[in-house]
C-alpha cells in the first residue's frame, strides 16, 4: 500500500510538472515601452497563434497548454507541417536515425515573435547566454558557446526520442568534422518547449568560417529560470 502511493505521489507530481512546465514566466530583455502578444508564427503570417502577453515594463506570460488552432486552414498546416528528424535545429546524417518516429509529422518555432496591434514589431530569443543570441543571428561569423537556447515545436501526435546520430559539418572545402547530437526528449500531442544544451564547440579558423556546436544534447525544457528572453525589435 505505502508503494502505490508513492507511485501515486510521483506520478502527480511528474502531471504536475509537466502542466507547469507548459507556462513561463519572466521579463523580456530590452523590451520597449508597450504592451505587446508573444506569437508563434509556425503556420504562416496570416495565422499567428497567441501564447502570452508581455506588458509594458517587459513582464510575461507564455503558456503552450491548450493552444487551439482550428481556425488555421488545413492546407496552410499541410504546408508547415514536414517529417520530425528534419525539424530539429540540428539533423542527422541519416533520418533512419530516428526509427519509426522519423516522418512523424512536426513543425518547429525558432523565435518568438513580438506583435503590437497586428503587426510584427520584435522578436524574443531565447538562451541561456546573450553570446547564444549573437550566434544564433549570424552562426556563419559569429563563434557558437556553450550553454543553452530553446525553441517550439509542434507535433500531431505523442512521441519519445533517445538515441544519438553524427552530422558531418564543413570546415572547409576539404574537411568535414562529426558533431554528435544526442536526443532525450518526449514530445506531447500539440506545442512543446524544446531544450538545445551545447556541450562542446569545434575552434576552427575565423578567416574560414565561425566555430560550430560539436556536441548538443536536445531535450525537454528542464529548468525555465535559467532561459533568458532577450528582446530585438525592429
């Protein structure tokens, strides 16, 4: 009797968690002097799906937790929507890396968008470091660090992925060097917050092109106080 309860006890608090994990909170980075909607935009401009509100003073709410998108037509979905192994930031070598999970149906966010009154004002990026976002705006020139950045992703039904692929990325004309990305992640029916950690960065010649992640491990978002929302506005 004492163990089923506290499998009972665990299992609430995994439901609790995960209903939580769906909303975060927080301050927006240099946000400007005005309300705006945080928005996704996996679907098309013309379909933004609202997840939060920031104020004027910066302060936010976003929830991914039961996000309707019934008004999106469904051939403007069938557009966005591709096979999961290609919507990751970062791909694999081989898309049979990923089983049967493979062309599973996803989209993905990478920016959340910033809106005021309908029109695309701002972008968030969301990191870990501020030198993340550097690279992240231009990874070609700009040398990758270590640390964390998070997007969305949407997919049309439940899946769990754990196994490790390689990549080969260019160096040079000459050289290609294996990163290695090693996914542990569980993705629910509909949006969730996905965790990019960069464990290790290949050096490599400025004057050729910027130092890369070599070793990423991509995960469910695992502590919301560390992701810093960093506001660029145009």
């Amino acid at each position: 009797m004492k163990n089923i309860k506290t499998l009972s006890t665990l299992c609430f608090m995994c439901a609790f968690f995960w209903a939580n994990a769906q909303e975060i909170t927080g301050t927006v980075k240099n946000h400007e002097k005005s309300e705006m909607d945080l928005v996704l935009m996996l679907f098309g401009m013309d379909y933004p799906i609202s997840i939060g509100t920031v104020d004027k003073n910066g302060q936010f709410t976003a929830d991914l937790a039961d996000i309707k998108i019934d008004q999106i037509p469904e051939e403007f979905k069938s557009m966005s929507l591709g096979p999961l192994y290609f919507n990751f930031h970062f791909n694999c070598d081989d898309a049979k890396d990923f089983g049967e999970n493979g062309e599973k149906l996803a989209a993905r966010q990478d920016f959340v968008r910033m809106t005021k009154n309908g029109d695309w004002s701002g972008t968030a990026f969301l990191v870990s470091d501020e030198k993340i976002k550097n690279w992240m705006e231009d990874p070609g020139y700009i040398n990758a660090v270590k640390g964390s950045f998070y997007e969305v992703m949407y997919v049309e039904e439940d899946v769990a992925i754990n196994m490790t692929c390689v990549s080969s990325v260019y160096v040079d004309e000459n050289q290609q060097v294996e990163s290695h990305y090693s996914f542990d992640i569980e993705l629910k029916k509909g949006f969730n917050w996905v965790e990019y950690t960069i464990h290790e960065v290949h050096e490599t010649d400025p004057s050729i092109r910027a130092s890369f992640p070599s070793k990423v491990t991509i995960s469910n978002l695992k502590d919301p106080s560390k992701m810093l929302w960093i506001g660029s506005y145009f």
